[in-house]
C-alpha cells in the first residue's frame, strides 16, 4: 500500500498572495494532499479576520 504524501503550508496569509497561490498549486502536483493552516499572529494587526482569510 502505497503512503500519502500530505504537505502542510502554515501562514497568516494576511493578505493572500499570487505568491501563496502559485506555491499551493504547485505542492498539489507533487503531495497527494496539501493542507493550508490559517495562523493568527497576535503581534500584528490584520488587514483582514480570521474568518476572511479562510
């Protein structure tokens, strides 16, 4: 049985980017699973919520 290969890209993406995009859809072509972990950084003052950025 062959394993998942599953990425994890963790950011604020506050905003998001073309940039963030681009390395996204390029780790779908290579992982068998990408997932995107929306942090929250205290220390800055977000352009947009939580909830937007999801």
């Amino acid at each position: 049985m062959k394993k998942k290969r599953i990425a994890i890209y963790p950011g604020t993406f506050d905003p998001v980017t073309k940039g963030h995009i681009d390395i996204i859809r390029r780790a779908l072509n290579i992982f068998d699973k990408v997932i995107v972990a929306v942090a929250l950084n205290t220390r800055k003052n977000p352009l947009f919520s939580t909830e937007q950025r999801v």
